[in-house]
C-alpha cells in the first residue's frame, strides 16, 4: 500500500529544514538502506536512507525546497505495480493525524550539495510538476558535477535533458538570488546564496556574543617539556598495526584541559535561566573547519582516555567530519570547546563561547621566545592560549585559577601519561 515518506527530524533542535537533493527519482526502486535523498538541517547536511522497499511513486518536495516542516510528507512510496493515490498531502495533515512510521531514518551527515542555480536559454517543453526527464549519460555527467537537474532545461525531444545542456549549466555561471539586493562595486562582484548551516552558525553565534557576557584570560605556556614528551611517547610507538599511534600537540592539550577541567570543575558547566548545570563527565568539543563553516566533534570523557586513545579518536572524527559522515550524536553536546589555529602561525586570538557551553579555550602557535629562567636570560617555545567565559556562571578569580592550572599541566606534562 502507498506510504507517505515524511520530513525526518535529525536533530533535537530540527524544526524544519532544506530538501538539498533527491538521489532517487520518481519510478525508481527503494530497498531497505537506500539513500534517497539529502536534507539540510540546523546542523549539517544529512543523508536520509530508506527504511521499507518499494517504488518511489512521487515526489511532493522539489530539490531545492526551504523550510520543509519536520513530520511534512516529502514523497509517496508504492508497492511494486501499484498505482499512485491521485492527490498531494499538505504539510499540516502530518501534524493533524497519526501516521504510519517514517519510511526514512537518519544516515551518517553528508557534504552539502554544491548545485548552481543555472538553466540553458534553450526552448522545451514544460515536464510534469516533481518530474525532470534526462538521458542517463545527462543524469551521470550531472552527478558527477554536483548539479541539480531541476534547474537545467532541456533541449532534446519533449524537453529532455541531454548532455549539452548539463555541459553548458557546468559552464554557466552562478545566478544572484532573485531579489537580493545588489551591490555596487568596481570589478563586479559573486552573490552565493548562505546555506543552512552558515545561517545556524551566524545566528548562534550573534546571539552568543549579544547575550553570553564573554570575559578573557590570557597566559603564556612553555612548551618544550611537552614537546620533548611527545617526541619520546611517537619514538616508541610501532610503526604500524593496531597500536601504532602519532601524537599531535593538540592531542596533549586536549588531555591538560581535560585533566585541567577535572581538577577545576567549576569551568565545566553550563547556565541556564534556573540553575547552573554541572557536568560530570568532561567531553571536550574540538571546532574544525569544513568547507560549509565548523562543526565541533566531541571527545567523550577526555580526561579518562589515554593520549593514543585521543589521538585515534581525534584523527577519526576529523576526517569524517571534513568528510561529512559525522552522527548527530558525535558532534551535538560537549561541555567544553577547544579551538586551535596554531596551525596557521597565529600569534593569540579570541574564540566565541559555543552555548550553552561556559568556556572555550583559543590555542595558538607555540613560537621560540626570549623568556627569563632564574636570573638569566633564555630561549624556550611559548604558546599564548586565551579562555573565553561566561560571566554568568564563571567569575575571574576562577578562570584565572583554571589557566594556572591548565599551564603546570602542560609545563610539566608527566600527568598526562600517569
């Protein structure tokens, strides 16, 4: 029997989200475990798989569609041979009535989908609403490119999309949103439309810094005790096999601000209008860069795995978050953030507090500095590190008391391996 395919929740914050592409087109055969479409939420974008077999017998939801409701029919699934039911569902019959179960379930987080807003300028003739007609060397050469062919006219017979018209949409360039506003500039200027993703980050974050009063502690941190650790723990580690492991400094600084949030537990919180929520495990959250904007894999329990453990776990959650492949569950929550741009030569900066979270720790590049050691002058690798916190929930006694405590850590590093 027909089945309604409904908008899938795949966060706890999802209220409604983007249907970026459909991966299966009407008349095509669904089993068990088939991605069929993809979905922009508040967070990434996701892949959604089947869950029943079938037919997909129509689409009510075009690619490209915004603000899909959560619990909204987006396509019917049929039996094999069975007609489809005449009619279209509207989104609020989905929250009027039970249904049956979703035939969809949440899949790994997958890359956004890049599909420019192009269309020839040949003449067709108009296919039916949810329906695009494309030879399959079209379809391949179009999935390769990353475009969507609802937006490409076609013009083969009875408007059918062939491969000169995916060709040239390739070689079109990227159409300004209707009605954005445009600016006058020398040179001319690209107008790329802001995906979900980067309209969460803005929001969030401009909420974050209007509403979370942010306060900064910054100190300096002698590295060389750390670094000559890490070189003797890589020295011993196999060349390879399952306990071959190689340590990054952003590994050990993870486990000193894990160790270091389990002796100063006061940065490991939360506010809320009520109470101050105190967590007892310490999952630390580590902002990386993809091409959408960041995402914060989590570290859970970072100050009771050891530095192979984090190393392992970091390297994995990294390329599966660059990947796309990241769940839900492996990047929502933590109780801390660290941010680390050392990488690019950065002296100091300041990070944003990712709420409800109360701190997040700025780590920059550890550089050779002239420091004084006794009496004498010396010459040892320095990194300026830099806490944001909540004022609300944390006063500057303590934040100071957490960087003083996070520094003995890192100077005299044999805590991390005991």
């Amino acid at each position: 029997m027909a089945t309604d395919i409904l908008m899938p929740a795949l966060s706890p914050t999802m209220t409604e989200g983007k249907l970026s592409r459909w991966l299966k087109q009407e008349g095509d055969k669904v089993s068990s475990g088939d991605v069929i479409a993809e979905i922009e939420t508040d967070k990434a974008t996701m892949e959604v798989e089947a869950v029943d077999e079938g037919v997909l017998g129509r689409i009510l939801v075009p690619a490209g569609t915004e603000g899909v409701a959560v619990n909204a029919p987006i396509a019917i699934l049929v039996d094999d041979g069975e007609a489809v039911p005449d009619g279209t569902p509207s989104g609020n019959a989905a929250a009027e009535a039970p249904k049956e179960k979703p035939v969809v379930e949440q899949a790994a987080a997958a890359p956004a989908a890049k599909a420019p807003q192009v269309a020839s300028n040949a003449p067709a003739k108009s296919a039916p609403e949810g329906r695009v007609f494309a030879s399959p060397l079209a379809k391949r050469i179009a999935k390769d490119a990353g475009i969507d062919l609802a937006s490409v006219k076609g013009s083969g017979p009875n408007g059918r999309i062939v491969k000169r018209d995916v060709e040239s949409a390739k070689a079109a360039p990227v159409a300004a949103s209707k009605g954005a506003a445009t600016p006058a500039a020398p040179g001319g200027f690209t107008s790329t439309p802001l995906s979900s993703m980067r309209k969460v980050i803005a929001r969030r974050l401009t909420e974050s810094k209007t509403t979370v009063p942010h306060f900064y502690v910054s100190i300096d941190m002698q590295l060389d005790a750390l670094l000559a650790l890490r070189s003797q723990l890589n020295k011993a580690s196999p060349e390879d096999g399952p306990d071959a492991f190689k340590l990054s400094v952003n590994d050990m600084l993870v486990k000193a601000a894990a160790l270091a949030l389990r002796r100063v537990p006061g940065l490991n919180v939360s506010f809320t209008e009520d109470a101050l929520i105190q967590y007892n495990d310490v999952d630390i959250s580590i902002a990386v860069s993809i091409p959408d904007g960041l995402i914060t894999p989590i570290i859970r329990q970072a100050d009771k795995k050891t530095l192979r453990e984090i190393s392992n776990e970091t390297k994995d959650l990294v390329a599966r978050a660059r990947a796309g492949k990241l769940k839900p569950e492996e990047f929502q929550g933590g109780s801390f953030s660290i941010s680390n741009m050392g990488m690019f030569g950065v002296t100091s900066f300041s990070a944003i507090i990712n709420p409800p979270q109360a701190g997040i720790l700025a780590i920059a590049a550890g550089e050779k500095r002239a420091v004084v050691k006794g009496d004498a002058l010396a010459v040892a690798t320095v990194m300026t590190a830099t806490l944001s916190a909540d004022h609300r929930v944390v006063d500057g006694a303590l934040g100071a008391q957490w960087m003083s405590t996070l520094r003995s850590i890192v100077e005299n590093p044999i805590a991390l391996v005991i």
